[in-house]
C-alpha cells in the first residue's frame, strides 16, 4: 500500500515538473525545440519596421551590438541603455549569439532579446553553427541569407560563414543577385559576419566578395567576428569600400549608425 502511493506522488511530481516547467529536459545537444511565440523573429521584427515605414527616405539611426556569447551580463546591461534611446528605429546584432549554439543556449539569448523595446534583427556567426546551430537558428530567427527594406534603403543580410558550415564558398551568386540596387534604393548596405580579409576566407573568396561590392557601387560594409571596433578601406585598388567590425559586448561598446541621404556616420559608443 505504501509502494503503491509513493509511486503515484513520484509520477505526480514528474507530470508537474513536465508540464510547469517548459523544456526542463533535454536529451541531446543537437535537439532542436522552439517554443511557437520564439519562431521566426526576424520576419516579425522586420513587419515591426514595415509597419511604421512609409518607403521614403528621411535620416535614421540603428544600432549595432555583436558577439554576445559568454557575455550575459553586458548583454543585459546593454538592454537598459538601447531602451532609453529614443532615437533609434532598430537593432542588428551581427552575429555569434550563442558560443556553442545549443538549443538552451539560443533560448536564454532570446529571452535577452525579447526585453529590446526596438525591433531587433540577428545575422547568424560562425559561433551560431556549431552543434545543431544552424537549425536552431533556422527554427528560431529564420532564413541565413535575407533582405529587407526601410526607408527606401536595403538591407542584404549575408550569411559568409566557412568553415564551421563546412562549405568552400559562401553563396555568392545569391549576395551579388540581391546587392543590386533594383528600386532606386538611397543606399544598399550589406551586413555580415566575418569580413573578406579573415582567415575563414581563401584569397579568391575576397577577391570575389570585394569584385562583387565594387561591381554593385557598394560604399559600405559592416561586420563583427573580430571583436575589435574599426572602420578602414583596405582595398583602395578596388572601389576604396569603407568597412566596419564592432566590438564584442563585452567590452560594453555599441555602434550606432546615422543613415544619412549622402553619407553613413558610424559612432562606436561606450556604456
């Protein structure tokens, strides 16, 4: 008799813990699970952007943050700071979310990124790969390579990661179709990861994403991955493209951009 009922409390207890508690199990690194209110993220902070644009072109700023992983605190602290900013339409995190991309860790950054009171906008990093990244991310944030627009400028979001994707090549023929500029656009900005001059890339690769750039009439790139805040123009040779790389969240800077009619002004900004 005694058995018998601490087996049914023991069932009881485990029934309660399933049901109150959301994904306190995990059976495997590579499990994929989102919750339905966590899918899709950036179709729907993009629709936030659509909502409020009238498709033409007036001065804005955004913000960027990148390679937030192992840093929570900074993370969190730099959600204070972007939400009493009134003057900025949107947020683009340009990737490394996560450090080892298991589902649990894409669930604790989404939280962080559910307290922007800003849309806010992910690329996937080559951190965002490993394990079973890429379909979190997928699940989570949707397609790796996107576009959209605001303001009359467009946004080409290029996923350029190499090797933890294992491929040799990014998909260039899709980055060069979408940087053009087919709608009289102000400005086509491109956005990605890793810059052309890291390691992941072989010599041909940045030969060919700077031809693609030039080819475009692009004058302005942004990335993260280096962990280190610079703006320069290192292929002079080839269209004199000004480049920037943000710091990571952990030595607590951000960058905002003014978008301006002739002219992007980059500002790297401590809090």
């Amino acid at each position: 008799m005694k058995y018998n009922q601490l087996n049914k409390i023991f069932i009881i207890i485990i029934i309660i813990l399933m049901t109150s508690c959301e994904q306190i199990f995990e059976y495997s690194p590579y499990q994929v699970k989102v919750a339905n209110d966590d899918k899709n993220q950036n179709s729907k902070n993009i629709n936030k952007l659509i909502e409020k644009d009238n498709g033409e072109f007036s001065d804005f700023k955004i913000a960027l943050i990148g390679d937030t992983h192992t840093f929570y605190d900074e993370f969190l602290d730099i959600v204070g700071v972007l939400n009493k900013r009134d003057d900025i339409d949107f947020i683009i995190h340009v990737g490394d979310i996560t450090t080892s991309a298991t589902n649990r860790e894409f669930i604790w950054l989404s939280e962080i990124l559910n307290k922007f009171n800003k849309p806010i906008i992910t690329i996937i990093g080559n951190h965002d790969y490993l394990s079973n990244g890429q379909y979190v991310y997928e699940e989570m944030f949707g397609p790796t390579n996107f576009v959209f627009n605001y303001h009359n400028c467009k946004f080409v979001i290029f996923d350029d990661v190499i090797w933890e994707k294992d491929v040799e090549d990014p998909d260039f023929d899709w980055f060069n179709e979408n940087l053009k500029n087919d709608n009289n656009f102000t400005h086509v900005i491109p956005l990605s990861h890793i810059p052309p001059w890291d390691e992941q890339f072989s010599y041909g690769n940045e030969l060919i994403y700077n031809y693609i750039l030039y080819t475009n009439n692009i004058k302005f790139s942004a990335h993260g991955h280096t962990h280190h805040f610079d703006t320069i123009r290192p292929y002079p040779q080839i269209g004199n493209i000004k480049y920037l790389t943000t710091d990571d969240i952990g030595d607590r800077h951000f960058v905002v951009l003014t978008i301006k009619k002739d002219d992007i002004i980059v500002e790297n900004i401590a809090y």
